[in-house]
C-alpha cells in the first residue's frame, strides 16, 4: 500500500501503476488522474475517510478511467466544490469519467457537490464500443449534491458496449442530485447492438433527486431506433426510492424501446412519496415498441401526479407490439392524480395488451377525474385478468371509483376477468366500485366469485358497477354478491345504459337496485338460477308502468340455456314504486321473463250450464268492470253475482285498481208459475149445464 498526501504524490502513484494507493490527509486536485490498470483508493481508516477537492480553477473530471481500467474507492469523499464553479461554465465536467472502465464504489465513499455543464454530475460513463463500462456502487456508499445540466444528475452512462452494467447494491444512498433528465440515474442506450442493464438491489436507496423533465430517481432506455437488444431495470429487494420528483416518473421514468424490454420492481421494494408534475408520481413506463413491466411484493403508496397516474402510469405508443403488466403480492395505496388512474393508469394505445393483477390491494387511491384505483383505456385488443385482489376506498371525481375501463376502438375484443375480487368501500361520481365505458366498440367484463359492496355513486348512476355503452355485456357469475351499494341517481347496485348488457349464471345476488336505463339495455340468464338469488330491479324510463298495462320485457334465456323456469321469475323483486298490482312471470313459450299487470282470475260458478260473456281475468288497470248477467234459463230468474254460494254479498263491479281473485256465484229462483192470463173472449157455458151440477 502506498500513501500519498497530496495531489502530485497521487500523481506519481498512478503513473507507477501501484495498485493500493492510501490518502492521508486531505488536498485539492487540479489535474485529471488517469487510471488505466487496476487500482484501490483508500482513505486512513473508516472512522477517518479523506477528502479530496475539485480546485477552483480545474473544472474537468477529477478521475477518468479509460483503456480497461479500474478504480475503486474506499473512505474517500470526492468533492466538487461547485459553490467554486459557475453553473454556466461550459468546461465544468464530472467527477469522474469512464470511457472503457470499471468504477467501484465501497463503504465510506462520497461523491458530492459537484456540477457538470454537461451530461453526469458524479459519475460519467463515456461508452466507447470497444470495451465495456462497468459501475458498481456498494456498501454504504454515496453520491450526493451533484447536478447536471442535461442527464444524470448523479450518474450518466451512456451504453454502447453489450457487456455495459451498473449495479447499485447493498447500503447505497443516491440523494438530493438535480438534472434536466434523470436526476439520480441516466441510463441510455447508444448502440443498437448494446442493450441497457441496471441492477438496483438490497436495501440501496435513491432519494429527493429532482428532475425537470423525465426521471427524479431514474431514467431508463434502451436503443431507441429499432432495437434488436433487450434491455432491463431489476428493482429488487428492500429498495427504497422515494421523495423524487420530475415532470414524468417522479421515482422511475421506463422509456420501452423493445416488445422483450423487461423492467421488475420486487422483493419489498418500495416507491413512495415520488411526485410527477405530469405523469406517473411513481412509475412513468413509455412503449414505444412494446414493453414488459413485473411488479412484485412491493409497495407503491404515496406518490403524486398533478396529471395522470398517481402510483404508476403506463403508456403504449406502438399499434404492432404489444406491453405487458403483472402486478403481484403486492399494495398500491394512497396515490393521488389530478387526472385518471389515482393508483395506476394504464393507457394501452391501439397495439396489444395483457394486465395481470393478482393477490393485491388497491386502495386508498384518488383519482379528480376517472379511476381511483386504476384506470384503462384501450383502442387495440387485449385481456385484463384480476384475480385474488381488493379494491377499498378509492375516490374518482368522475368515474370508476375502484376500477374504470374505457374502451376506444370497435375492431378490437377487450375482455375483463374478476376473480374473487372485492370492490369495498369505493366511491366515485358515477360507479362508484366499477365503470365500463365504450365510446367505440366493447368491453366483456366477467366476474366470478366477487363482492360489489358499500360502494357509492356520489353524484350520478351505478353505486356498485355502471356500465354505459353500446354491446358491453358484463357477466356476474359463481357467488357475485352486489350489497350495500350507494347511487344518488339510480341502480344502486348496478346500472346498464346505451346498449349494455348483463349475464347472470347460477348465484349472483343483486341485493341493491338493478337499472336497466332504456329498452336497448338487456338482461340474460346463462343458466337456473340458484334458489337464494335475488334480483331487485329499480324504476327507470324502460322499467315503468304504462297505462296499457303492455308487459316489459326483463330478460331472456342465452341460446345454450333452454327454455326459462317459474323459479327464474320467482327471483325478482319488484321496483319500489308504480307497480302495485304487477308480476314477475314467464310468457307463454317461456322466453322471456316479463314484468306485467297481474292477471287477476274471476271464477263463475252455477252457471247451470248458462253461458258467459263475463271476461275471466283482469288487472289493476282495467277500468270498471260491469258483470253481465248471464244467459237466460228456462223457468228460472238470475238474481245476481255472490261472493258465497250461499248468503254472502252481491257483486254487480269490480271497480279499477282492484287487487284480488275473484270466485263469483250466479244466484236464481224459481220463476213463480201463475194463473195464465184468459183469453178476450171467453167461451160460456150453458146455464143448463151449470145447473146440472148442482144436483
């Protein structure tokens, strides 16, 4: 080991190729050190580290590392005094530049305070090509305090080599840096053979970095011309990175330049109190050309968007590849957007997409415009399974206080699948736990096993779910269970409008108000339903009683489910006003299940064979009915209409809006047979003959 005091002793070290080098005591360096072998900076002991200054006069890197070679630095604090060097000096540069080489740094290393004009505030990696640039960062090693005016405020690496890594591991803290992009980590491909790679694991921390474009923590490329190397940022372990703020991704910025780009948050990482002037207070991903994003066991809580996406925003910007997002184990809660998507957003563009959401929780999320807890919207085709995930007190101001889905495109199959999913405590202006919205085309939405309960729609329609737009069809299926859900307007459990369509299979319980909104919404059941269904229907323009007491259609069987049971209709309930006197019944070939006046039966009895104009049914708006009498019967007089065969009360009306089956008796007499009236001229009898008969 050789110790040096001064900057000219360093000096002859480095050319003697010694490969230990210790620092004594602090000094100022005004020359760059060039390091071309392998070489260990130490300082005196770890209760003692040294430090070097950047002097006054010399605005280069301190330390360039080139042709192969490595530096690694332990208890050494590199200071660029950049209270000394004009932010505008053109000159100012790094503090250490790599162009071909490997830097390592250990425990008790600082880089702080210090500006480049140009890209790197701490560390610059200069790819070359030729040779790749290696970048481990360890232990309980910092960079902290360093600006750039362009990229990287505390580290820039610029890839062209394929074997090109920066790693930053174990106890590692990249804090309070500033640039235009990327205020912790720049990492951006430059070669279209040479994909990026950054590794940032353990309990490494990146935090309160500011950035004014793309990036407060880090900003991620690979090649962005037709890349034919993936790339992939791994965030594993207790990770923190937090109180980063940018205009785009406050913690990470994600810039997709490959459908095989892969960025993987897991392990306890956290993002948390990030802040995004635009999108993504946490995560900003951008697909160019696809993308694949992994989100497990981690933490995404509050972190802030004063546009889109309060946790995570993701955008697909490619009609050919398609982006992927898993989310798993893990809790996005408490973000903030003043636009969509409080807890994430999800923006799929016309390409392909798939989103895996599994054994997580949504919640505490705020949205000011639609979805609390997520938001989507698609113009391509793709699929969004959700399994095993609770969605609980989300607020949207608009719609979709747990989950809104829009769909923007009438070629493309979008299809939703809920799995023991709890929507819980959500609430939103309109759908206050789901919203389905189609502008274009449709969205299939099938939930199995899910609770929908004590969610509101604050201001509008649909407390548990609405679904608004033409050939969405959602289906409950399994145990679904909608209760104790809110609506200021209508469909307190759920509300279909413009065409929308809901599937009932076996069990689902619509405890709340079912609101079918117009005759072009419709309701189908795929199957029996369970014996303890129930469904409550809620007064709407189509479900309304009218004056010609014409039966409305409720629902019908699907094509695979023949022919609809009593019990089917036995399942309804009735809305709570306007329907005195109407039922829930089959028609005739069993088709539909119809909301009608009740057919109330009239029985005539000892009719003595006599016919009957009466009519055998009416309902509660039929008008007065007049009871005829019956045929005429020889030798016998009608007297009436009894309620009893015998005594009783006599019934000539039954007046309108009666309610009641009627059982009605014809009551006769004997007509009473008289003397028969003589003719004008009667026949006399001879007095003689009279006469006669007395004796």
């Amino acid at each position: 080991m050789t110790p040096v005091s001064n900057q000219t002793e360093l000096l002859n070290a480095v050319a003697s190729k010694e490969t230990h080098i210790q620092a004594v005591s602090d000094f100022t360096v005004s020359k760059q050190i060039t390091v071309r072998c392998s070489l260990t900076l130490t300082g005196c002991s770890d209760e003692c580290p040294v430090s070097l200054y950047k002097d006054a006069s010399f605005p280069s890197a301190m330390f360039h590392v080139s042709e192969g070679g490595s530096l690694t630095l332990q208890n050494i604090v590199l200071d660029g005094q950049k209270e000394l060097h004009s932010g505008r000096d053109p000159m100012n540069r790094s503090l250490i530049l790599i162009s071909g080489g490997t830097l390592i740094l250990k425990h008790g290393t600082v880089l702080r305070n210090n500006h480049s004009y140009t890209e790197g505030g701490g560390v610059y990696f200069s790819g070359i090509g030729s040779l790749p640039n290696n970048f481990l960062m360890t232990e309980d090693s910092q960079i902290s305090g360093c600006s750039s005016r362009l990229c990287g405020g505390a580290v820039m690496a610029a890839v062209k080599h394929p074997d090109d890594k920066l790693s930053i591991l174990g106890r590692a803290l990249i804090t309070h840096n500033t640039a235009a992009h990327g205020a912790g980590i720049y990492l951006r491909s430059f070669e279209k053979r040479a994909g990026s790679i950054l590794t940032v694991s353990d309990s490494a921390a990146i935090t309160d970095n500011i950035a004014l474009g793309c990036g407060g923590g880090i900003n991620f490329s690979g090649f962005r011309e037709d890349a034919e190397i993936p790339s992939s940022l791994t965030v594993s372990g207790n990770v923190r990175i937090s109180g980063n703020a940018s205009a785009y991704g406050g913690g990470i910025y994600f810039f997709g330049c490959s459908e095989e780009d892969q960025l993987d948050i897991e392990k306890d990482s956290v993002l948390s109190e990030n802040s995004a002037k635009e999108n993504g207070g946490g995560l900003c991903l951008v697909s160019q050309t696809g993308a694949s994003v992994t989100v497990n066991e981690c933490s995404i809580s509050k972190n802030k968007a004063d546009g889109q996406g309060g946790g995570i925003s993701l955008t697909n910007r490619s009609s050919k590849k398609s982006v992927r997002l898993a989310l798993m184990n893990s809790d996005i809660k408490g973000n903030r957007a003043a636009s969509c998507g409080g807890g994430i957003v999800f923006s799929a563009g016309s390409g392909e997409f798939s989103f895996h959401l599994t054994d997580s929780r949504i919640f505490e999320n705020i949205s000011s415009s639609d979805g609390g807890g997520i938001a989507m919207s698609s113009s391509g085709s793709g699929i969004v399974n959700v399994s095993q995930t609770s969605f609980s007190r989300n607020t949207a101001k608009k719609s979709g206080g747990g989950l809104a889905f829009l769909s923007e495109s009438s070629s493309k199959a979008k299809n939703l699948s809920l799995t023991s999913a709890e929507f819980i405590k959500n609430q939103a202006g309109s759908g206050g736990g789901i919203f389905l919205d189609s502008k274009e085309g449709a969205a299939d939405a099938n939930l199995y096993d899910c609770i929908i309960e004590d969610n509101t729609a604050r201001f509008g329609y649909g407390g548990g779910i609405l679904s608004h737009g033409f050939g969405n069809i959602v289906s409950l299926r399994g145990t679904t269970r909608l209760s104790q859900n809110l609506a200021k307007k209508a469909g307190v459990g759920i509300s279909l409008e413009c065409g929308s369509s809901l599937i009932l299979e076996e069990g689902p319980n619509l405890y709340d108000g079912f609101f079918l909104k117009d005759a072009d919404t419709h309701l189908y059941l795929q199957n029996t339903l369970h014996p303890n269904a129930c469904i409550r229907l809620e007064n709407s323009e189509y479900i309304s009683p009218n004056k010609e007491g014409n039966p409305i259609v409720i629902c019908a069987p699907l094509s695979e489910y023949f022919g609809l049971q009593p019990s089917d209709a036995e399942k309804f309930r009735m809305p709570s006003h306007g329907f005195n006197g109407w039922e829930f019944r089959l028609n005739p070939d069993r088709t539909f299940v119809l909301l009608a006046p009740v057919r109330f039966r009239i029985r005539y009895e000892n009719l003595l064979e006599s016919s009957n104009t009466n009519p055998v049914f009416y309902t509660t708006d039929s008008p007065d009915l007049i009871l005829n009498p019956p045929e005429e019967l020889p030798g016998l007089a009608f007297l009436g209409w009894y309620d009893d065969p015998f005594g009783g009360k006599q019934i000539n009306m039954i007046p309108h809006g009666s309610t009641e089956h009627y059982t009605l008796y014809a009551r006769w007499k004997p007509e009473p047979v008289g003397l028969k009236s003589l003719p004008l001229f009667r026949k006399r009898f001879p007095l003689s003959l009279l006469s006669k008969r007395k004796h």
